[in-house]
C-alpha cells in the first residue's frame, strides 16, 4: 500500500501533452511550442506549474495507491492468478480473428510449461476531494482553475501509474536504462506492458470487478459505479505483464470488410 505519496516523485511523470493538449485545449506539439517560447504555451504551464506547487503545499492532490504480484499461469485465451498454492482469479481475454492472432494470455507462461510465471495488478488515485475543491472553486468563478485542477488530478493518477510501473520493472529485476529519457517512457520504451479493463486489449470493463476484489481498493477510497466505472474519476487500475515481447494491440482487429 503506498500512502500519500509526495507529488514531487509523481510530477515528473506527468504527460505535459495530454495536460495542456487533451485537457486544456492547447494545439499542437507541447515540447516544441515550449522550446519556441511560444506565449499562450509558456503562460498556460506556469498557470498549470502555479497551481502544482499549490496543490503539494495544501494538500489538494493526493496520491494513494496499491499494489501486488501474483502467480500466474495461461491457458488458452485464459490467465490464472494464485496465491499460496491456490487459484485466486482468473481473467479470460479476447484474441485477435486475424493477423497475429494476438491474445493478452500469451504473454504468461502455459500451465502445461510446469512453471509459474507472475503478472502484477495495481490500482491508484488521485481523486479524493477533487470534485469538491473543483465545484467550489467553479462556485467562486474560478473556472481555468477548477477545469485545470481537474485535468492535473487526472493526469497525476496517469503519471503514478508510470511512476508505480518503473518500480515494478525494478523489482522485477530489469529496471529501465539509465539512457532511457521520460518521453521514451511515457511511449512505453520499456520492457512489458500494463493494461486496463477497458483498453482495446482487454475491453470489458467488468475485469473491474476482479482487480477490486483482489486488491481491495476501497482502502484508498476508491470504488466501483455499477457500470464499473472507478470513482473518483482521477484513478487507474492495471494488470501489468513483464514478457520482453509484449506489446499492445486491438483485441478487435479481425479481416478486413470489403
């Protein structure tokens, strides 16, 4: 269980581009418009760097999370979880109709290898208290910084995922490069791959459901809506695969329609 963790260690994590671009409507390339000193890009990230600073003094940005690893074995399109020698959780992922024939399970060793292999789940917030402080602050007509503190608490919960994954890669025992930069890792350059219920990999929201009843994330203040959905908002959940091929794909793709 990680606790308040300092936002000085989630920040450097942070996608700038899905911060200011996705969320705050700025176009174009975040990296390039900085490095030209453009004016509307440089004003909106010291409004955004403000109101960082801001939120690791007071306290409006918490980060908790919760991890765990698990024994794991496939078969099939299926992934098995055990704990002590016994099955714990299951998850069945779709494959691939054409192509590669791709399918989540075949990143984890076969039950038929006679060896277990390990995957690793997680779950993190960023959210608690946000949609409150964002209403008052909407409430007293302050709506860049309601809308922004928002966006910021959503990617915070991105930025600590990433940051949560590279110490899993470490314990893992392959911890990235010394040479690989934060854009390399943020385009995930980096061995294995984590997904979430709902990725094209795996698009049933319902896997929820499992990651919650293994973890119990209600210790964080995290819950499920009955569409499955976490609330609060700014939250991520994961299964995390080490395999040094995985890579992501579209469970969907099948043949092309004429």
């Amino acid at each position: 269980m990680l606790r308040d963790v300092p936002l000085t260690h989630v920040y450097p994590y942070l996608n700038l581009q899905m911060l200011l671009g996705k969320h705050l409507g700025l176009k174009g390339s975040v990296s390039r418009l900085l490095e030209e000193g453009d004016l509307k890009t440089v004003e909106l990230r010291a409004m955004v760097q403000a109101l960082q600073d801001e939120a690791a003094a007071r306290g409006l940005i918490r980060a908790d999370g919760l991890y765990r690893f698990y024994e794991a074995n496939a078969s099939g399109d299926r992934l098995f979880l055990h704990e002590g020698g016994r099955e714990v959780a299951h998850f069945d992922f779709p494959r691939q109709r054409a192509g590669e024939r791709l399918c989540l399970a075949d990143y984890v060793r076969d039950v038929d290898s006679g060896e277990r292999d390990h995957v690793a789940i997680f779950a993190v917030t960023c959210g608690a208290g946000i949609r409150a402080q964002a209403e008052q602050w909407k409430n007293d007509g302050q709506y860049l910084r309601s809308h922004a503190l928002q966006a910021l608490a959503i990617e915070c919960a991105e930025a600590f995922a990433e940051m949560l994954h590279a110490r899993l890669r470490t314990q893992w025992g392959f911890p990235d490069s010394p040479d690989l930069t934060m854009a390399e890792r943020l385009k995930a350059r980096y061995q294995g791959l984590r997904v979430s219920p709902g990725y094209p990999a795996c698009p049933e929201l319902t896997d929820q459901r499992i990651i919650f009843s293994l973890l119990g994330p209600e210790r964080i203040g995290l819950t499920l809506t009955e569409g499955c959905m976490m609330d609060p908002e700014a939250s991520v959940s994961a299964i995390v695969f080490h395999h040094p091929e995985a890579k992501y794909f579209k469970a969907d793709e099948g043949p092309a329609s004429d």
